[in-house]
C-alpha cells in the first residue's frame, strides 16, 4: 500500500545510527530543557515534545548520563519523542537500533529494552531494526512481541514472512499474531456501561469556537492551542480573559466529579475540518496515548447533531461520537451510557435521559482500535496475513454489513464514487474505500497533516496528485508561520507532491484548476468541493491517510436533489442561487436556523444539483463550494462537456507553465497534464440515471427569484430576500470583496461600480482576489487603479478576511461579505456581517447601507450592458504569458504511455 513510502523508510532506517556534535552540547541539554518545562508550566501547559536537535543531545547524554539525571534522562527518551518517521523519530531509531546491535552503549539501556523501545515507536525508522533482532535468539522474542502490536509495518512485512518461510520461530509468531489480530485483540472492548461528567455547550459549536482561527499559528501545539478552546464567552461558557481562562476553570470545575469528561451540545463541530478542534475537545477529555507526547485520543462527543467531518475526525480519534437527544443533560451532570443497548441514564437517579442508536455497529472496533484508521490499517494486516497463512477471513472484527441491493439507478455522486471502486456504483449506507485521485491540504491545516503522515510512516505519496497552499498565512505571517513556508514545501514535493508558493493564491482556485471529470478527492479544508468530480473534505487525520494510501474510507451518504428550473432573472447573480438552495430548504421545513432541534436535510448528505448545466467550471464552484454551509458531505454539479473542455484545455496550458516556473513535483505535474489531455482527446461525463433516488428533491424555480437573496448575521443558513423588512437599508460599516467564492469577474463587476462613483466611499472596502494570476489581469486591465482611486484596501491574493486569522474588521463592524461563511466572531468580534453577491457588496460599499432592491437593479443594469467583457473567465491557452512559456515544455513519453494506459 505504501511501497514507495516503506522503501524510503527502511533506506533511512539502515543509515547511521547517531549523529554526534548536538545542536546543544549535552552538558546543557537539560538546564535548558527545565527552562522551558518552567516556561510552559507558567502556562499551565506541559512542555512540547523534543525535536531532533534535543533528542540528539539527548542520546549523546544517555550514553555517558550523569548519576543524578539517568532515570530522567530515560523518561524523556521512552515519552517524549514523537514516534513515526518524525525527525526526532529518526534520531531516537538510530540510536536504539545502535544500542541493540551493540554498535553503541549506554548504562541504562540494555540491548532488550533498546528492542522493547523501538516497539514503542508504532512504525517508520523502528521498523527495520525490529525485523533485523528477529535473527538474534536472545532478542527475537522481544522483537516478536513489539512487531506483533505494530500495525504500520507496509512493505517489510514481505521481510517477517521470508523469515518465517525459512524457518525463523519468532518471525513465524508475528505472522500468526498478525493473523489472528492481536494487535486488535490486546485492547480492551468499549465498556457496557461508560460513566462520565458533561461538560455542557448550548446552541451551535463550530469549530471555530473549539479552534478559533487567529489562534490557528498554534494548532501544532495542541496542548497550546487547547487553550484557545471555546474563548469566547457565551451562555453557560465563562470564556477567556486576560485575567482568567474561565473555560479551563470550568473543566477543572467538572473533573473534580472524579469521571472523565464528555462534550455535549446541541449542534456540534460545523463549519470547518479543522482536526485542531477534535485535538483541543480531546486534550482536555481524552486519554493519554502510550508513548506519544502532546497528543490524546479516545473520549466521547455528544450531541443532539454532530456535523459529518467532525464526527469523522472525532472517529478517526478513536473517539465514540453519538447523536443523541441532550436536552435532559445539563453542565456537570453525572450521566451513564450504555453503549450496546443505546440508552442514556442520571448517573445519580437512574433516570432515562435519552435513547440512541450509535452510526454503525464497527464504532466499537474504532474505538478499540484507536481510531478509525488503525483499524482499516490493522484490517488489511491481519487479511494480508491470513492470506499468507492460506487461512480463511477472519471473524475477529465486526462485519462492515451487507451491501443494499442494487438500486435501479445510481445518481451522479454515486457512479463518480463506483468508478473510483472500479464498480458501476455505490449505493447510500455502503461502506467503500474509493480512490483518492487528488488531495488538498492548505497551511493552517497543512502542519497537522504532516504531523499524521509521519505517525503514519509516510516517505511517499499514493495518492495520484498532492497539493499545499499557503492561502491563510501567506498576508500576516507570523514567525511560526514562516518557518512553515520554508520547512513545508519540501516536505511536500519529496513525497512527490505539488506545493504552491505564499502569494500564490487561494487553494481551491488553484488545485480546482488540477482535478480530473469524474474523479473522488478529498482536502484539509471544508471547502474543497470540487466543480467537477466530486470531494469529501476531512480532517488532516484523514487527509494525511488518504494522500500516504491513495484511498479514504467512506460510508457512502443519501443525495439530496436540488434542481433549477426556468430562467435567471434580471440582476440575479450566482451567489444569489447559492443562497436560493437554504431560502427554499427553510420555505419547505427542511432547515431551520434555530439550533435547539436543529432541522438541516443536507447535513451529512451529497448535495447534488441539475439544471445548470450550462455553467462555466468558475461559475460552478460558487455553487459547490457553499454545499460546506449546508453541512453536506460532498457535492456534485452536473455540467455540459464544453464548458468542461474549455477549462481543461485551460488548465493544461496553467499547469505546463507552473513546470516552467519551477514548481513541482515535476513528474505528478506532467501525470496530471498527460490525464487532462487523455480526457479531452476522448471526453466523456457520467449523468445520473432516471431512475435514481434521492433522500430529497427541492426544486427552485429561477423565473421566482426577482431580488438578491442574502445570509444575515450571524448564520449561513438564514436566508432571506433583500426587501426583508428586518433587514432592509441596514447600516454598513465595512465591506469584504474576496474568499473562494470569488472570481475575476466579480472584481470587474465590482470595479465598474466604482469607476462610476466619485467621492469618498462611506465604508471601508476590502479587496482580495482569489490568485495571483487574477490580480496580475485586473492590474493589466486597470482595476487595481479604480479600487485605489476609491480608497479600497487591496489584500495580497488569498484568504484574506474570510477566516479571520489574518486582518479582521472593526469590533462590532456591520459588515457585507463575499466570504464563505458568517459565524459569530469570524471576521471580527461582534461583527454582524450579511454574506451577499460582490455585485450587492460593492454597491453597499458605496452606499453605507443595503440598497434597496430598485437601487440594486438599477446599479445592476450598467453591468449588465458589459456583461460578456465582465464575466470574462482565465482562459490560459488564450494569454501569451502563460502560454508562452507552456509550449517550452515536452512530456515524459513514460508519462504519456502511463496516461494512455489508464484511459485506455
């Protein structure tokens, strides 16, 4: 599975064993090391774990440890190194496997406990010299033991069975152990009955609350970042202040109950797929993983809903996350669980507080496993295994189900998914593992994800086409991130990825511009919603598994149809349709804004939308990108060939010029080039069957829409039109014109309406185009002047004020906003801000309030008579300047043969 990843590991693995002349002389190392132990402490926070220059030091010392330090000295070695293929990973493996060859000494670490620790390193630079004391009679057993609790061995398992096939006893036990999933089996069930405190959070927990975004530059540090955790106060929520982290004091507060704690809310983790937010809930209410500092997993979450990648993450924490009802829990309540039966109960009075059903009946062997990707890991071992030992499946785990009949059609989403399991379809509740044709990762997320690909021992990528941003730090660096814009690129390209640069732009723009028809993704970012194809966003615990294997798990989800009818009206834009879909989702009952008995009938589900198929690729997105508001799982948008030809003809032209300018990895660039040129030699699109059946079809009706539809403070699912009473002619203060949901011609549209306006504008207006290559067209085309003229703050290309991490606007700022998303304090704190068309934004920018829908369309129709110059889309093959420097560029003929093989 990971074959070019475990030969770079077992290369490494064989290197030499300690580097000696530390960083810090070891006479030192461990004054300095109980300075920042002190510093941390101050904070209440433990220290972080030791790099490579410490652990250098370290081994250094253990090998002459002063008398007074030794047993100290240990400790750090056994529970303070990162395990996998981290750095330090590397250093503290050399040593070790030095120790047990008797290449190197120490007086308090015998040749077995250097065995028994590199078992303790879960997989990566440990593995090798494990397999290697296989052949040592008076450490094989101990080698044995530790490899039969390793599930992270890839390709050197073919090594454990040639020595088991030659005859080696211990090597023989480690295949039987595998075989029989001891690794599985050694871990204790879920409980019958799970007591616990609840820590109690009312209304809507979105993970920005749990993992506020100008906190983002510390979500490595997750004992750090857990500090940040739920910061602002809120009912029932004391909140952080300078003076006092009254959030920690109320944990602190719960725990004293003497039960671990679980988190509860009525509607928890939409919004984001930060990873950072299921670490922090877990740092304070997980357990201590073995081994492995800085990082906790298992847990509960509870809520009434719990959005789908939140759940995922929390899954893939080892964590048992259940939807329940919570309005009988209440803060530091004593409540027992009993997992089987699906019942809830008043610790104190035995009361009945809810009844439940957990997802799937394989949460169990998640949980006992350590997370979802251990076990779907730890699964195929054990059948490798068994395959091996000419033994039948296994009955250890719990079955995945079977798979539903055949249904009568298959929507979209569901044959992109089937291709992409070599099958014609996947049908709704049906476990699968499609393969991951191409995956995004972005810089707030990006170092997480590099934390989980080294836990999983990763040196090369599977998956067909990697990419990093730099998009949310790239403006406002701080210095943590821009030791990460030197340090991530690499680690990125050596894995054969494909890493930006900061300036470049924003992710979904630029790795849009990469994907394939028809393909499954997936991205550490909730908005990676593919305009063709179709992505299920994650957590950077699953991004990571699905770019080190080149595959995801995936309970397929129900569709939800929305489908457009007639024609757009005078002054109506795209954004204003992104917006129609929760407007009538409300009309008919199928969401509501109120989060106590929260209603949303695309939470969890694919959002999958017809008649628009006439849609530019650009234009499409805007659509696909807001399916992460409505808490969809994915999204899939039906679309004409040409429209799709066009972009890609486009894009290979873009990416032939990004090899040029010295981007890489070269080789996935030109992979992908020879795909896309595949594809438009022979295009082909797959279309929903007739008979295909949705959970839900709402259909909107376009010749009904006659005004702007916005999103009003502070949620994106409440919708309503511009004339709304409660809302019309409302004060603004500041404007946002940027964010993913963007486009050039948003900011030619924009900039028409102010060319026309003289005067100082009445608010501050914000600018950010969504690439570098835009700002560089609308500079050539004068637009840079019209928003200078106009007094606009143009921001570098990038996320700018959408996530809040960056700038921000004003406390208590009326705001209009082309952003994603309006979560409470998101763009700024207190700040009421309506999400609306950059055609609505840029005329409330002039007026200093929302215009009236007379004034809009008349605003509207001067742009409208330039229409076809405005919406002008980046069509590469048409600009020398790109495509100049792409006809200098000559594929692989490897490249292309593999391209011609796969198509054909």
């Amino acid at each position: 599975m990971l074959s070019r990843a475990s030969r770079l590991v077992q290369a490494r693995a064989s290197a030499p064993a300690v580097r000696l002349g530390a960083v810090r002389m070891a006479s030192t190392f461990m004054t300095n090391y109980k300075k920042e132990v002190a510093e941390r402490a101050a904070m209440g926070i433990v220290p972080k774990p030791l790099d490579a220059a410490k652990t250098a030091a370290l081994v250094e010392l253990l090998q002459k440890p002063p008398a007074d330090e030794g047993k100290e000295l240990l400790e750090l070695l056994k529970m303070r190194v990162p395990p996998g293929v981290d750095e330090a990973a590397y250093v503290k493996a050399g040593f070790l496997a030095a120790v047990a060859k008797g290449d190197a000494t120490s007086p308090l670490i015998s040749q077995k406990d250097a065995v028994f620790l590199l078992g303790t390193m879960q997989g990566g630079y440990n593995i090798q010299p494990l397999v290697d004391a296989l052949d040592k009679p008076d450490l094989a057993e101990i080698a044995a033991d530790a490899l039969s609790k390793t599930i992270l061995v890839f390709d050197s398992f073919h090594d454990v069975q040639d020595k088991a096939k030659k005859g080696n006893a211990a090597a023989k036990r480690v295949m039987k152990s595998w075989a029989d999933a001891e690794w599985f089996t050694s871990r204790p069930e879920v409980a019958k009955k799970i007591t616990f405190t609840v820590f109690k959070v009312t209304g809507e927990t979105n993970t920005d609350d749990l993992s506020p975004a100008p906190d983002a530059w510390s979500r490595p540090d997750i004992p750090l970042h857990a500090l940040a955790m739920l910061k602002h106060p809120r009912d029932g929520i004391k909140g952080v202040t300078d003076k006092e982290n009254g959030t920690k004091a109320q944990i602190d507060e719960a725990m004293k109950k003497g039960f671990p704690l679980a988190y509860v809310g009525d509607v928890v983790g939409t919004g984001s797929s930060r990873k950072s937010a299921t670490n922090s809930v877990l740092w304070y209410m997980g357990d201590d993983l073995p081994y492995v500092p800085n990082k906790r997993g298992g847990g509960i979450c509870i809520g009434s809903k719990i959005a789908p990648i939140f759940f995922n993450t929390m899954q893939d924490a080892g964590a048992l996350p259940i939807e329940m009802d919570v309005s009988k829990m209440h803060m530091n309540d004593v409540v027992d669980i009993y997992p089987y039966e699906g019942v809830a109960k008043s610790h104190t009075t035995g009361e009945v507080l809810a009844k439940f059903e957990v997802k799937t009946q394989v949460i169990f062997d998640e949980v006992r496993a350590g997370g979802r990707i251990p076990l779907i890991i730890g699964r195929g071992l054990t059948s490798r295994a068994r395959t091996a030992l000419d033994l039948p499946a296994t009955t250890v785990f719990r079955s995945l189900g079977d798979a539903p009949p055949t249904p009568a059609g298959y929507t979209l989403a569901q044959k992109m998914v089937g291709k992409a399991c070599g099958r014609p379809g996947v049908s709704p509740g049906e476990y699968c593992e499609p393969l991951m044709t191409t995956v995004g990762s972005q810089d707030t997320t990006g170092p997480m994800t590099r934390d989980e690909l080294k836990d999983l021992a990763c040196l090369g990528f599977s998956a067909d086409l990697v990419m990093q941003s730099f998009c949310h730090t790239a403006a406002y660096p701080k210095p943590v991130d821009v030791k990460t814009h030197h340090t991530l690129p690499d680690f990125i390209m050596n894995r054969g990825g494909v890493s930006l640069r900061p300036g470049d732009g924003i992710i979904h723009s630029w790795l849009n511009r990469m994907l394939l028809p028809d393909t499954v993704g997936t991205g550490g970012d909730s908005h990676t919603r593919f305009p063709i194809g179709i992505s299920f966003p994650a957590g950077s615990g699953l991004v990571a598994f699905a770019a080190a294997t080149g595959t995801m798990p995936l309970d397929m989800p129900e569709s939800v149809l929305v489908k457009f009818t007639g024609t757009m009206q005078p002054g109506i834009t795209l954004r204003d349709l992104v917006h129609a879909i929760p407007y009538a989702a409300r009309q008919r009952g199928l969401l509501t804004v109120e989060k106590k008995g929260k209603i949303n009938v695309f939470s969890g589900r694919i959002l999958e939308i017809e008649g628009l198929e006439h849609l530019k690729c650009e234009q499409a997105f805007e659509l696909s990108d807001a399916s992460a508001e409505r808490s969809a799982a994915g999204c899939t948008i039906s679309l004409d060939q040409a429209p799709i030809s066009e972009y890609l003809t486009s894009n290979v032209v873009m990416l032939k010029w990004m090899i040029a300018e010295g981007y890489g990895d070269r080789r996935t660039l030109e992979r992908r080039i020879a795909n896309m040129e595949e594809w438009l030699a022979k295009p082909k699109l797959m279309k929903a069957d007739k008979a295909a059946k949705y959970y839900e079809t709402i259909e909107i009706n376009m010749d009904q829409l006659k005004e702007p539809i916005l999103c009003c403070p502070n949620d994106p699912d409440d919708a309503r039109l511009l004339s709304d009473p409660t809302i019309a002619g409302s004060k603004i203060d500041e404007v946002f014109i940027g964010s993913c949901m963007t486009n050039i011609g948003h900011f030619r549209a924009a900039g028409k309406m102010l060319d026309s306006f003289k005067g100082q504008l009445p608010t501050r207006l914000w600018v950010s185009p969504p690439t570098k290559m835009d700002a560089a067209q609308l500079t050539a085309e004068g637009y840079y002047s019209i928003y200078g003229k106009a007094g606009a703050r143009t921001e570098m290309p990038g996320c700018s004020l959408c996530m809040g991490n960056q700038a921000r606007v004003a406390d208590k700022a009326k705001v209009v906003s082309t952003s994603t998303r309006n979560f409470p304090n998101r763009l700024g704190n207190g700040a009421d801000v309506f999400l609306a068309s950059a055609e609505l934004a840029a005329l409330a920018a002039i007026k200093g309030k929302l215009p009236t829908p007379d004034e809009y369309l008349e605003a509207w129709k001067k742009i409208d008579a330039s229409a076809a110059d405005t919406y002008r889309y980046l069509n590469f093959d048409q600009l020398a300047t790109y495509n100049d420097k792409a006809t200098t560029i000559t594929l692989s003929p490897e490249v292309v043969a593999a391209a011609k093989k796969l198509a054909a």
